[in-house]
C-alpha cells in the first residue's frame, strides 16, 4: 500500500477522493455510493490540470482490481489531450466503461508519470498526507453497536457547544431535534459511534444517506433526517416501496416533493389517510365540542359555508408520533390526530418540508 494522500484545492479546501503514491506515479481509487471519494471527479480533473500546468507527462489506466494483472499497455485509457479538462474526463469515463454493463462506474486508475521523482510529482499535484492512515468501513454488526442513548447523547453534546471535529458541516442533510434544531448527520452519528466502539471515528468508516444504517438509528432515536434547501437527494425513481405508497393516494405536488426530500415521510401521509380513522376523529371531535373547527387558528368554517359544506375544509393530521418510533405493527390512534382546516394543514406540511417543524 503506498503513502495515502489528500488533493486541496487552490481555496484550501480538502477534496474527499482517496490517492496514494505508486512506484509508477499516483493511484486514485473508486467512487462509490453517496460518500466514498465523492470528489473523484473534481480531484481527476484537478491532478490533470495541475500534471499539464507542471509540464508533467503522464498515462492513465484502468486499475481495478479485476484487471490488476492484466498486462498494463492493455489497460491504457485513450483521451485527447488537446481537449478541455472536461471533455477528457467524460473520454476516460467512457474508455474505464468500455465492454462492461456499467456505463458511468468511475473506477480506480492509475497515473503513470514515466522519469518524475515522488517529490517532484507530490509537488505539482500539492497533496499532502492523510493524518488518519488507512481507514476501512466498520460492519454492520459494529454500527449496530449504536443505541438510541448514544445518540442522544451526542446531541446534547452537539447542542451544548460541543463538536465531532473529525467531520465537515452537512452539504445534503440536517437531522432536527424535537426542537427543529439542525445537526449534522454524520457529526452526531460519529459521536454516537465513538462512544459506542470506544475508538476514534472518521468520515470513512460509515456512510450517511437513506438506506444506510446511519440514517436508520437516527430515525429510530427521534431525529427528523430532512434534505437541506429542498434538494432531491433521495435515490431516483422512487423505489418500489414508495411508488407503491404513492399509488394508495395521489399527493399534491407539495407533498409529492416532500416525499423527495426524504421517503420515510410517505409513512405520515399513509397514516393521515388510514380508513376509517379521520372519519372517528371528527366523529369524537364534535361530539367532545358540539362542531368542527381548526385546533390551530380557531376557524368555524360551518360560519361561512354552513355545517354540511365547511366540513370538508377540516383535515386531519397526524402530529403525536413521530413516524420513525413507529413500529411496522403500530396502530394510531384519535389522539394521535388534529383536526386542521386545509390552509393550516397545507402550511404545516410546508413547514415541516423545509425542515421549520417537527411532528411531536
């Protein structure tokens, strides 16, 4: 294994994208999933333009591990060098693809930099040392070591002043507090995880994102995991799971982006529309207060359009359980539920997208 390197960018920024020195010249490994060396790109492209700037020259090939001991002329990757950096990244995309099903994997590669000294090429590409070493992902059974105290703790660590200095500010997600307050993912699950293990943590040992378990105990723990600026950052198309929740009811377009911004909300609006139960909530509703208004704003709809048609301007919402403590088997019940007029509602379900509320 060679020295672990780290690309900084020009504005002194760290790129996540793992390289390493070869005896060759400089290796750049994979990208996979939503974290691992999510800045391959901009780092391929970066050590391109920083090899012709130094006057450097320099072979790229294919280095995955399923071709490593295939005769290296025979991996060489063709690209034109006159291009703009741009263009010869999409030319070595499609060359790293070529007679394989997957057409966008960017793979590991290897830069052969033929008569240039390690100082030398360390130099013009301005990589420094990582000062965490090799860090491998932990297995499930040693994330799962997580517990809802963990996290909690690690929140009131986080709310308290505290930091997880070893991770960046969130770029795709904030987990909210009870209290609407955004932390950082990664941060509070690194936390959870350090005390959990009893080592310290890094980036790379855990991925974040739905479907990792990272997101999963932070849900099960009470936290609210929502896209940041409205971002649709869930994996597209929509599952099957989800595209069959939809099929059950057609949301509105306001709930059809907050289902984008974070899946697991498909399980509130299910809920809200759970036969059978809204129609017992408004039953018990009027029967403990003689007639239908909104909890929120007080409007008697009844007053303006009469009992028979104001009743259909109140909706009811599921606010009392937060869906991630929901168990598959759990049933709702009335007192789970408000009973809203549809502009209250639609601005509840607005507040909660953008991440300025939380179901209590």
């Amino acid at each position: 294994m060679g020295i672990p390197l780290i690309l900084v960018t020009d504005d002194g920024a760290r790129l996540n994208a793992k390289l390493e020195m070869h005896e060759l010249g400089i290796i750049l490994h994979s990208r996979s999933g939503t974290d691992r060396n999510r800045d391959y790109r901009q780092a391929l492209e970066l050590l391109m333009s920083r090899l012709d700037s130094a006057g450097i020259d320099y072979e790229i090939y294919l280095d995955s591990q399923r071709v490593q001991k295939t005769d290296l002329v025979k991996r060489r990757l063709s690209f034109d060098r006159g291009a703009s950096i741009a263009t010869r990244f999409g030319e070595l995309v499609r060359a790293m693809n070529a007679n394989s099903q997957s057409h966008g994997a960017w793979r590991r590669l290897l830069i052969t930099t033929p008569g240039t000294r390690h100082a030398k090429l360390r130099a013009a590409i301005r990589a420094v040392e990582t000062t965490t070493g090799e860090i491998a992902r932990l297995p499930t059974s040693e994330l799962r070591k997580v517990t809802t105290s963990h996290i909690e703790r690690a929140v009131q660590k986080l709310l308290t002043g505290g930091d997880a200095a070893n991770f960046a500010p969130s770029r795709d997600y904030d987990a909210l507090t009870d209290d609407g307050v955004p932390l950082a993912p990664k941060k509070v699950f690194g936390l959870a995880l350090e005390e959990a293990l009893g080592i310290e943590i890094h980036p790379g040992h855990f991925s974040a994102g739905w479907g990792q378990i990272c997101f999963e105990l932070l849900e099960e723990a009470g936290l609210w995991i929502v896209a940041k600026n409205g971002a649709a950052v869930r994996p597209k198309p929509y599952s099957p799971e989800i595209e069959s929740e939809l099929i059950r009811f057609t949301p509105t377009e306001e709930e059809r982006s907050w289902i984008e911004g974070n899946p697991k909300i498909v399980s509130h609006l299910q809920r809200e529309r759970q036969p059978g139960l809204a129609k017992q909530k408004r039953d018990e509703f009027i029967a403990q207060h003689g007639r239908l208004f909104c909890e929120d704003c007080e409007l008697d709809p009844a007053e303006r359009y009469g009992d028979e048609a104001g009743s259909a301007c109140i909706e009811v919402h599921h606010h009392r359980t937060h869906v991630a403590k929901m168990q598959p088997g759990h049933k709702s019940i009335t007192a789970d539920l408000k009973c809203l007029c549809a502009n209250c509602h639609r601005v509840l379900h607005r507040k909660l997208a953008l991440g300025l509320a939380v179901p209590i």
